[in-house]
C-alpha cells in the first residue's frame, strides 16, 4: 500500500481547499501520517485521525523550542485518548534557523524530552535534521544523543546527511525517509544513499506541503504525489514501482504500527 510516512495537512497552506486535498488523498487508496510541529499543529494532526487511514504523530519542532513549552503532560494525554497517534515528532536538531551557540542547548533539552516520552510510551521517534551553512553538525549531533538515549526506534526524515551518517543510523535501527529531493537531478548523494539502504530500513515521504517531486516542483506538495518518489526510487534500484510501493508501505506499516 502507498505510505506517506511525514506530511503536514495540519497545516495553514491546506485551509482553503483541504476537503478536496484529503479527497485525493483516498482516491489514491494511500495511508499518511500528519505530522505536529508545535502543540497546536499536532491537535489539528489529532483532529485528521477522524479521516479513514490518516495517523497522527505529535510534537515540538527544533525550531520552535524558544516560541513554546514542550508540555509533556499536554502530550501524553493526547497519546491516552486516540490510538492513532503512532509516533512522537517531529524533533531533532536544526542548525539552519539558529546556530549551535543560540539554540543547541534547548533543541536538545527538548529532544531527550521527546525520546522519553516515546520510549514511555512504545513509540517511534519521527526526528528532523538540518545543518547549517556552516555548521554541518547536525546528524552527528542526532546520533550521539540517540545512541545516549539507547533510542532505536523511528525514522530520520527528509534524510540530508551524507552516506556515512546514513549507514549509522541504520546500525543503530532507525529509518531513513526519502522526499521529493530524490527526483532532483543534482540530488546525486541522496540517490547514492537510496541505491544503498536496506530494503527494510527505507520510508518514502512528501513532506508536503514543502518538497514538491519533479514534475510538480515549484508548485504546493500533497501527499498523493509520494508516488514520484517511489517511482524514482524504482528508476535508481532498477526495480517496479509497485516493489517500492509495497516494499517502503509495508515499513511504514511495521514501525508505526499501522492498523
């Protein structure tokens, strides 16, 4: 089954026509997983779960941690009153929108309050990374706190680190998930990282609203259009495209524990 594992309906970009938005989404008979950037975004996420096949994930984004509070007791309620909330995120480290020195202190005083709250709960962890210009530290910075953490379970979405990074996180369990950058043509070391990865540790992702695949690039993402990522994958594995459909959907699946 077609698996959006990381999209953002919740979001404002969908407020004008998000009924015919979710329409497409089950006229291609596809699951996707909402993801919360901030306590207000993962209750509209909450809020789709009334919707056939969409899932929840909830959090505070690294890039957010100075505008809120990263309430645990606000989250674990909402994980006690809906079953499709299957994982916790999006949270990590950003290095793009601050620096190290202005916010690595609190994105990690905030992260390791997300990976405990997963582990409490026996749920995956849906991290974000991005380094900065000069600051290209970031997925190293991840690794070392889930290794810290004994964190094992979830994926590294949007996945930008170099192949060494990759080939960590996959020793230490994790996903990694793939977007709309893997049909760019100058996306060669992500694809190289596709070409490579384990069958069973790869996610396909839109990331919409951001993110658009060729040939919708420039244009607002939707989760439908996690087909051109599969289908680029196909191209680059020298496989089907319904393989990596059924391949990546059934990962989802297992690690979300998708009902």
């Amino acid at each position: 089954m077609l698996v959006d594992s990381h999209c953002h309906l919740n979001f404002k970009a969908y407020k004008d026509d998000l009924s015919e938005v979710i329409g497409r989404c089950h006229q291609a008979d596809m699951k996707l997983i909402n993801v919360g950037a901030a306590f207000d975004t993962s209750l509209k996420a909450v809020e789709l779960t009334s919707e056939k096949n969409f899932y929840a994930s909830i959090g505070l984004h690294p890039i957010h941690v100075f505008d809120e509070e990263f309430d645990v007791a606000k989250y674990q309620e909402l994980i006690n009153n809906n079953q499709k909330i299957i994982a916790i995120g999006e949270t990590g480290f950003d290095y793009w929108h601050m620096t190290p020195q202005e916010g690595k202190a609190k994105q990690q005083e905030v992260f390791e309050a997300h990976i405990k709250l997963a582990q409490k709960n026996n749920l995956p962890l849906i991290i974000h990374g991005r380094n900065g210009k000069d600051h290209p530290t970031a997925y190293q910075d991840i690794y070392n706190l889930l290794k810290q953490n004994q964190a094992n379970k979830g994926v590294v979405h949007c996945y930008g680190g170099n192949l060494e990074e990759a080939k960590k996180f996959v020793e230490l369990g994790f996903h990694l998930g793939f977007t709309g950058i893997i049909t760019f043509q100058k996306a060669e070391e992500l694809q190289a990282i596709a070409k490579w990865i384990p069958f069973d540790k790869m996610l396909i992702e839109t990331d919409a609203p951001y993110l658009s695949p060729e040939p919708h690039r420039g244009d607002r993402n939707e989760p439908a259009y996690v087909k051109y990522v599969a289908q680029t994958i196909a191209k680059l594995r020298n496989m089907l495209e319904e393989d990596v459909v059924e391949i990546t959907g059934q990962n989802a699946i297992e690690l979300f524990n998708l009902k």
